[in-house]
C-alpha cells in the first residue's frame, strides 16, 4: 500500500505520512494507547505534552494537552475504531459522549502493518471535511510535524527494548 | 430516565424524544436495523424511503434515500455505536469509510430500555453541533416528525406479531 493505493484516498482533503519503522507492530501500538508512553514522543520537541487521558474503546476519550513555548493547548476527541495492533481511529469531531464538535479539524486513521523481522509500516492519513482545512493543515506543517513524531515513536518505542 | 436526566443533555444542542412503545425493544431494534423494516415507518407518511443500506457495525454505511413530494433526498451516515436490542448511535458526519461530512447536521443517540411485560422505553437524542443547528432542526419539526414515525415504528413492530 502506498499513499496513492489507499482506499478512498482524496487528494484535496486527505494529508498522508507513510513510514517504515524499525520497531514492532504491538509495541508501537501500546506507545499510542499509553499515557505514560505517549508523552514521551508525540509533540514535536521540545514541545511537550502535559496532559494525557486514553479511554481506548470506541467512543471513549482521546484527549492531551500540549505546551507548545508556554501556550497551553487542550484537545479533545475521541476514538472511532479501534483494532488492537493494526488500526486505530480517532477525531476531533466529538468529545466523550459524542459531543459533535463545533468546528472539527481532522480524523486520523492510523494503521500498523506487519513487514516481519520487528519491522512496521506505518501510515497515517489526517482527514478533513474540505478542502480548506486540509490545506491548513498542510501549511501548518502536517508533513514535517507527523515525520518528526514518527521518528521521535521509533526512537522511543526502541528505546523500552522488546 | 428522562430527557432532562439524560447524561450530558444540553438544552442547546440536543432535542430529545421519550416514548414508551408497546413492543419488546429486540424488536425495535430489529425494526430500526434491518432495511425490509425500516422502509416502512422511518418517515413520515405519505413520504416513502426509496432506497435503504444498512452495515450495522462500527463505521458501517447507514445510507436512506426518501422521496417526499416527488423531491429525492439522500442522507449518508455511519454508525458510531452499535450494543444490540440496546443502543444504535449514527450521524451523518460520516460517509463510509470515515470520511467527514463538510457541514454535518446531527448525531442520534437512540436507547431502548427494556419496561417489561413486552414494553420498551423509546429515547432519541438528536445532538447537534451548534444552536443554530439545532434550532433549525426544531423549527423543521424535530418533535412532531420523530413523535410520528415513533408511532408509525411501534404499529409496523406490534404488527410483525411477535
């Protein structure tokens, strides 16, 4: 699967980071749907996440807190599917209760495959409702951002040794 | 439970319906998720659901198509939540697939409680993602039109002779 094969996949809405990473499916999976993991990798350094509540089932909580140079920014979501070790989708839209979301940014559909040898291919494909927010979110760095943060993934889930 | 005892209600957003039907809530929920049922009470009549697909599973296709008045409206959704005889949660934020809707209009949060002695205690929750969301879902007759196929879904259920 590359960016171009995958399903549904719409230039104008859709953002797309693929990466094949040197740490295994499951652990990668557990770095994100543990607090305690996640912190440590998921913002861009040397910002940092501050806050983290996982309520990992659909609809449950997908909320984190980051400290980007001194502002505090809050996010909420929550989980749409949720398939151990392979696939995991979450969203801005609604907050715990489905609570639609004002004006919701993106959905991210996360999906891990197996390449052996402790090996993954990660993809991640950021959703938008137009075309407008996807371009901001592309302006807004999504590329650079996500690629840096699956690197930081890597780094970190090799770090814990498995 | 009533609607103001609902977890989360929020007089804003949400626009609640409570009825208790006379008819067990398995087949309720057999009538709201099988599309051969469903065409027969989901609207209002004289107006006629054309064309019906039903994926009950988290992230499946909840698509109808209705003619009213020689107007053909399509609505496309997923369901969020699906606990059988129980709970359906769909919205049209969705298409299958979990693509976003640019401007989604509303998320249903339907129970069926069991009351016993073959009688179910009906509630729809319709969550909008602004007032004026909600509002215009007022004003186009949320009450009298949900209030309608509620009556319309408990004789079609009753006459299914279970």
């Amino acid at each position: 699967m590359t960016p171009e094969t995958l399903p549904d996949f719409d230039p104008a809405l859709d953002l797309v980071l693929q990466r094949d990473l040197a740490a295994p499916r499951e652990v990668l999976y557990e770095c994100w749907t543990t607090p305690e993991h996640l912190i440590h990798w998921f913002v861009p350094k040397p910002h940092r996440v501050t806050a983290c509540h996982l309520d990992v089932r659909v609809g449950g909580a997908c909320n984190t807190t980051f400290d980007v140079e001194g502002t505090v920014m809050e996010n909420k979501g929550v989980y749409l599917e949720v398939v151990p070790n392979e696939r995991l989708v979450f969203t801005d839209a609604y907050s715990e209760g489905w609570k639609p979301a004002a004006e919701p940014f993106m959905t991210a559909i996360l999906t891990f495959e197996d390449l052996g040898a402790g090996r993954t291919r990660y993809t991640a494909v950021a959703r938008h409702r137009n075309a407008e927010t996807a371009r901001q979110h592309a302006e807004m760095g999504f590329h650079d951002g996500w690629g840096t943060v699956a690197s930081q993934l890597e780094a970190y889930a090799q770090g814990l040794g498995r």
